[in-house]
C-alpha cells in the first residue's frame, strides 16, 4: 500500500523557493537550500541532454534562463554547465548534485519533461532516483511518461499533471482528452496535479474522493482560496506572501 501522507505535509515549492528580486533563479541549488531550510517540499522539472546527463531545468530552449538560444536536449553538459542562470553566479545543476544537496530532507516532486522519447530520460534518472533514500514522487505532462512508470516502477509514486492546454499547439480532441483525463484508466496514476485555472472539474473532484489532488501554480491569495476547495495540496510562489 502506497503512502501519500508526505505529498500533503507541507506546502510544495514551484522549482524550488526561487526569488528573482533576491537573485536566487528557479531550478538552482540556492532555490532548493531556501526551500529545505524552510521545510518545503521541492518541485523541480528533468530534462535529458544528449550526452545523458540529467539536469534540472523548466524550459526546453536554453534562451529564457540563460540567453543561449538552443534547445536543451541539443547540448552535452558541458556546454551547459558554465552558463548563469538570470545572470546570477548559479548554474544548471544535475540531478545527481540536487539529489546529493537534498539527502532526503525535504519530499521532492519530479517534473519529467516530454522533449525527448518517453522512457529515454525516465530510464536515466532512475539510475540515480533508485539508490535515492529520500521521499520523492514522479509526474509528467505526458500520460506515456507516466505509463512507463507504472510498467516499470509500479511502487514508485507517480502523478499526471493536467492544464487547460488553451496555449498548446495540440488537436482540439486532443487536448480535450488530456484536459479530462481520459488515459489515467490505462496510466492509473496516484495523484493529480492540476493547473488552478482550469478548476473547478468534475473529473478532479472525482479523483479527490480517492486520491489526492495538488493544485499549480499558486501565486496568491486568490489563488490558494480557490485552491483550498479543490486540491489536497499546493505547488506555491511567492511562497513568503502565502504563508
């Protein structure tokens, strides 16, 4: 029997507890240490590089974050590693030095990027997440993603993440498939992790009534008061106006 009790104990920080004014970006080592010494639990996002590697990073182009134009499945790791994120001292780290600064302090969320082939960057990062001690769960955009999850690692907690899809170049069937969910009776993922802008839904609030549904990204205090009706927990920034 799978334990859910750690994905709802504390608020859950969106790529870490980032602060721009602060110069502390998104997805960075100073991101995660300011979220473990406040006892948050860590969202952050995968991707894989074709050399391997495995970093933690949100956006497939490299250009938001770091003013370099290309996308990241494109680069090895060393062309990467030396670049500033929003112009601060910090760099892209791996997942093995996230896993490494973490040491099963805080829960983690898993955002599995869907750039490359499902199973390609999954299969990677479970060479490091198997001999991890720590609290984590796993969760894709992609119900493939989290299909080879539950073929492959069916112990290991895993959740879909849902959006409105409204800025997504997808077939309008498509999108209204994944918007309600219609693959979880083949992917039958633990958890839901839901766009707070597309609830109230039906179909969520089904979910809820067996497992539990995390509300992104809450921003503010309207955002948590809407979120505290439908979802079980909250992936938060500006996490110091929340609390």
């Amino acid at each position: 029997m799978k334990n859910f009790d750690f994905l709802t104990s504390n608020l859950i920080v969106h790529r870490g507890m980032y602060n721009i004014n602060k110069g502390i970006p998104e997805n960075s080592l100073k991101a995660f240490e300011m979220a473990i010494e406040n006892n948050h639990i860590i969202e952050l996002d995968l991707h894989l590089l074709k050399d391997n590697s495995v970093v933690v990073f949100h956006d497939d182009n490299l250009e938001r974050m770091t003013g370099m134009d290309k996308n990241i499945k494109d680069c090895t790791y060393d062309e990467i590693k030396d670049l500033n994120l929003n112009s601060t001292k910090y760099h892209i780290p791996l997942l093995k030095k996230v896993l490494e600064l973490v040491d099963g302090k805080v829960p983690l969320v898993i955002e599995f990027k869907y750039d490359v082939r499902p199973g390609l960057l999954e299969k990677e990062a479970m060479k490091f997440l198997q001999k991890y001690n720590g609290e984590f769960v796993v969760k894709s955009f992609s119900p493939l993603s989290v299909n080879w999850f539950k073929k492959n690692y069916p112990d290991i907690i895993r959740g879909q993440l849902v959006s409105s899809y409204e800025k997504v170049e997808l077939n309008g069937f498509l999108k209204l498939l994944l918007r309600n969910m219609f693959f979880n009776f083949i992917t039958k993922p633990d958890f839901i992790s839901y766009n707070i802008k597309a609830l109230p839904n039906r179909k969520v609030s089904k979910f809820r009534e067996r497992k539990p549904v995390l509300g992104w990204v809450i921003r503010n205090k309207d955002d948590m008061n809407k979120a505290k009706k439908y979802c079980d927990n909250f992936i938060c920034e500006n996490i110091e106006e929340l609390v």
